[in-house]
C-alpha cells in the first residue's frame, strides 16, 4: 500500500464531534524514507500522534498540508516504493 493514513485504531478513541489535525511534517516531498520512519505528527483531541512510513520508498506527494483537519480514512500522503 502506498498511500500514508492515521492508524484506523485510532479514530476508534475518538468521540463525536472530535477532530484531528496535522500538526507538522518531518520530511518533504521527494526525500527517501524507510518503513517506520517518523513522517509527520497529528493531533487528537489531547495527544499529538506519529505518523510513520508503511514502507521504504520516495514520499511522493502529501496531500494533506500543516494545520490542516484529517477527514477519517483521508490519505494524508503518498509513498512509492523503492
């Protein structure tokens, strides 16, 4: 799979109404990353989460930018594999 997501697990905690959002990127669009790499870091409600690779490759595009609000099952960005 290549497309980056927040653990589905995830929005299990979550209640009605309460929101997520992309707090920041740790790497740019083109850089090569390895499987687990820290990606990014969202916030839910009262903890700031990480996002890692799903698999070694080049991060070919975010879709979701800094500050914005993630939609459940949103694809927040794109790795292709090496």
């Amino acid at each position: 799979m290549n497309d980056v997501m927040l653990d589905p697990h995830l929005w299990l905690t979550l209640e009605a109404g309460d929101q997520a959002r992309l707090e920041r990127w740790l790497v740019s669009e083109g850089d090569v990353v390895r499987a687990g790499e820290l990606l990014a870091q969202a916030r839910l409600v009262h903890q700031t989460v990480d996002i890692a690779a799903p698999h070694t490759g080049v991060l070919e595009s975010i879709l979701v930018p800094e500050g914005d609000l993630i939609a459940r099952g949103a694809v927040l960005a794109r790795v292709i594999p090496l």
